[in-house]
C-alpha cells in the first residue's frame, strides 16, 4: 500500500523567518495538498542557548497570513503527534539514545570544553581535520576509551557528559534524493555528532530523525543547508531500526542574491531595498527592524506565487497561479538542482499582477481610507472614488501607492512638471488652452469621447498636431507627465472641475 504523505516544516525559533524557509514551508505543504497527505508544524527547540522570544509566534503569523495552514502543529491546534514542541517533548527521546548506545551505536563522552579545544588545537598544528571521530575518540575521555567502572562512577555521580554517534571509520552513505538523484558521503568526512546531553535534551539531529519516526513522516523536504545532516540521519535510521519507513528526502536549492554569488541574507535585502522576510521584524535584542513583505504592501497570494517560482517552474508559460493551482502543477522533479537568484522587479510584477486581478470596489475601500485620514472624503462621492480606482489601477504595483497616483484627482495641481513645461510649453500654448476651454465649455454631455473631439477641434483650429500637444496638455491637468488614459480622467473630474485646472494653468504657465 502507498504511504500516506505527511510532511512536515520544523523550523527552530532563532530569530524571523527568511522567505527561504518560507519557501521550505510552501513546498512542504503544495506537496502534501497535491497528494491529499498532511502538513505538519513542529517546533525544533532543543537548542534553548539560540531561543528567540516572539521567533515561534512570528513564524505562525506569517505561515497563516500567506495561508501555508498545517493541518497539525504549534498554532494549528494538536493532533494525535501533541506535542509539537520539540522542548515539550523532551522526555521521549531518552529511550532512544539508550537504545543506541546499548546496541554499540554511541557512546557517553566526558570532555571538558578545554579538552575539546586542546585535541583540536593539536590537530589543527599538525594539519589534520580537526573532528571527533573514529580516530581522534581514541584520545578523548569516553565511554570507549575509560574503564567501565570509571564510566559507571561518573554517570552515577552525576557528571555532565553528551552522548555521541559512534560513526564507523569509513563508510559510503548512499540515499536517494527526490531532487539530486543519488547523493553519496563517505563517513570519513563525518564526525562523531552529539545526539544528547546530561541535562536530557536532544540535539537536533537525534530529535529530528526520532520525530519524523514518530509523526510518520513519509517525506522530508527541507532547504540544501541539510543535506551534509542527511547521512548522518540515514544513519540513526539504520541504527535505530527505522530503515524501512525512513522518509524520503528532499533538499531544496538555495535562495541566492540577485547578483547569484551566494546566500540571499537580510544585508542584501537592506542593501538593495527589498525583504528579505514575510513579516515586519524586530530584534528582541538589538530592537533593530527589517521590513517585511506584508508591511511593504505585497499580497499574500503574490509573495506565495513569487516564492513558488524561486527554484522551481511548471513547464509551462503560465506565471500565476493560485494556490490551488500551484498544487496541481507542483512536482518535486521540477524543483532545480541549483540555486534561485533573487529577482526584486520579478517580485515586484507578481504584485503587479496581482493588484490587476484585485476587485476595483475593494481598491475603492483602500482609497477612501486615504481620503478619509486626508479629511477630503466629503467631496467626492463614492462613485469618483471608485472610478479613480478603476483608472489608476493599471498604473501601481501595491495599493499603497494608490495615493501617489492618483493624488491630483482630488486636489487639482498647483505645481507642473518641468521637464514637459520647459520642453513642450510654445508661444501659442496659451491660446491652445485657451481654444481647448472655450470648446470644452460648450460641451453639453460631458463623456471622454466629447472632450477628445473638443480638443481635437482646438488643436486643428491652431494648426497644432495633436501628439505635440498631448503631454502638456496632461500636464497641464494633472501636473504630473504620465497616468492613465488621459480623456477619461477628464470625464471623471468633470466640465467645471476640468475647465477650472485649465484655468490655472493658463494663469500659472501663460504669464
Ligand atoms: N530545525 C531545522 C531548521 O531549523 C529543520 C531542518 C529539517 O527540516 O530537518 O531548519
């Protein structure tokens, strides 16, 4: 029978999470809703020296603001695996470090930190790694090398001790990854891991593997970072007796600047003003921020678009999808091999997309929340302000720069670009407004088709083609040199609101 697909993301709450885990999370869960299996949130906190506070809650937060929802986990309510803190699970993990090290597989160490930086001194000076493992553990005071009853003495007089792998000298550790195919690692590059400590707690990697175990893991798909964690893992599987239901396992490329040369960090988002992180962040410690993409004015469902797209693509020429969506399409055989380059104006577009797929009415709302803190809410009625909306729409990126673009719908311009003024403003400018008002001004039904032949008739009165006159025209309106269509804004500002700005340009320019 095919195993259920269950899943899990298991981030440790060190600080914000990077949009690379994020990223980690969205894959996990895509894969589980592709293949109607579970997606789990467990919470890897053995480490209680890198403990943040307010880190598990920033994580719950941004997972559930972009909808990445576990179906079990911290923040999602318990199921049959509670708890899913690993620090909450702290006693269960005794029982298999004793099985490890009664089956030979590890072993109680006793060094001093003192002593551990000596061996390592003294093989740095000689050149060699300088690693506990199968030839320096002769050297080292452990359960290996000191008599029993020395062994028995100290774990009974309550000494502090860890308990390492006892890894074989040389060994291929061969597995195979969903993504890079077949990944092999020689256990002479490996050294002697601390699973556990005297104070009861795991490390990572024993508490990961038992977990995964326990929650009936069936794959693990987690950033590149862990795949040199992978052989050791396939190895407490093997010791452990778990080969047979060991999840299979898949690492994700890394996320990396634009520029390509290396991990994407928080200092090239600030370098290059982006974020680097889902949500606003502040450091418990330094107080210092870092923006997020939620306070930046993305949309959930374009950052989850965005993140799906780095490192991995559909085949296709399709670029937006919705969630549902991208879990059809999702494949762990289309995830690449190598890393994702940041891309800020690819991130930028998703929005854009996005802001487009967005309901005029609903922008409307947003609009008028600025109108109102602006106290100009009760000249305009709900009509213009949706209109407004319906036009400016094509032109932003994020709704917040809703005001920037349309400001001059409610205020009409005072100041004029330049750059257009100094280039296009001619002797007979003046008398062309001029000509364009009076025509306006006659003008019974006042739609964009009306003002369009108005000022065409003004312009071929003049002799002035009607290209030449059409940015400063707009200008002239709206004092600003691009916008959207430029006869419907007109209609919208309506006869004596249009005809007054073109007053005051003639006043201001034509002096
Ligand atoms: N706790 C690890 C992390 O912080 C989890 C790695 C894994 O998924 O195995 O990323």
């Amino acid at each position: 029978m095919e195993r259920k697909v269950r899943v899990r993301f298991a981030p440790s709450p060190t600080g914000a999470l990077h949009i690379g885990g994020v990223r980690t999370a969205l894959y996990n869960y895509l894969f589980a809703k592709k293949h109607g299996g579970d997606f789990l949130l467990r919470i890897e906190d053995t480490d209680q020296t890198r403990f943040v506070p307010g880190a598990e809650e920033y994580i719950i937060e941004a997972l559930k603001w972009l909808k990445i929802e576990a179906v079990e986990g911290v923040g999602f309510g318990d199921g049959p695996h509670a708890p899913y803190r690993q620090s909450e699970r702290k006693p269960m993990y005794k029982q298999y470090v004793m099985q490890l090290i009664e089956a030979g597989y590890a072993y109680y160490a006793f060094d001093t930190a003192e002593e551990l930086d000596g061996m390592r001194e003294r093989l740095k000076a000689s050149n060699v790694d300088a690693k506990y493992d199968a030839i320096t553990r002769g050297t080292m005071k452990n359960s290996l090398t000191l008599p029993e009853d020395e062994v028995k003495r100290r774990l009974e007089a309550g000494d502090a001790y860890v308990v390492r792998i006892k890894l074989p000298r040389k060994e291929e550790v061969k597995f195979h990854d969903e993504i890079r195919g077949w990944v092999s690692f020689n256990t002479s590059q490996m050294d002697d891991k601390v699973l556990y400590k005297s104070d009861g707690m795991p490390t990572y990697h024993l508490a990961n593997v038992c977990d995964d175990y326990l929650m009936n893991i069936s794959h693990v798909i987690r950033g590149e970072e862990w795949l040199p964690s992978a052989p050791l893992h396939v190895l407490l599987y093997r010791y452990l007796g778990w080969e047979e239901v060991m999840p299979k396992f898949a690492h994700l490329p890394l996320l990396l600047k634009p520029e390509g040369n290396g991990k994407l960090s928080k200092r090239d988002g600030d370098r290059l003003g982006f974020p680097v992180f889902p949500l606003q962040w502040q450091d418990p410690n330094t107080n210092e921020i870092s923006s997020g993409y939620r306070e930046s004015g993305y949309l959930p469902e374009a950052v989850v678009n965005l993140l799906a797209f780095l490192g991995w693509n559909p085949g296709t020429a399709q670029e937006i999808f919705t969630m549902d969506e991208l879990a059809e399409a999702f494949t762990l055989d289309r995830v690449s091999k190598s890393g994702a380059k940041f891309d800020q104006n690819k991130a930028k577009w998703f929005n854009q997309q996005y802001v487009r797929m967005m309901k005029n009415e609903d922008l409307a709302i947003i609009l008028q929340k600025v109108l109102d803190e602006k106290g100009l809410s009760n000249k305009f009625d709900a009509a213009y302000v949706l209109e407004t909306a319906r036009l400016v729409k094509e032109k932003i990126s994020f709704t917040k720069e809703l005001w920037d673009y349309s400001n001059y719908f409610f205020q009409n311009p005072t100041e004029f670009d330049q750059a257009v003024i100094q280039k296009r403003w001619k002797d007979n400018s003046k008398q062309v407004l001029s000509d364009i008002k009076s025509t306006i001004e006659t003008l019974e039904s006042f739609n964009h088709e009306e003002v369009e032949k108005a000022y065409l008739t003004a312009l071929e009165k003049n002799g002035v083609p009607s290209k030449d006159f059409l940015q400063l025209f707009r200008v002239c309106l709206t004092g600003v040199a691009g916008g959207p269509p430029l006869f419907e804004m007109a209609a919208l500002f309506g006869k004596n609101n249009t005809v007054d700005r073109i007053d005051y340009a003639i006043n201001t320019l034509g002096k």
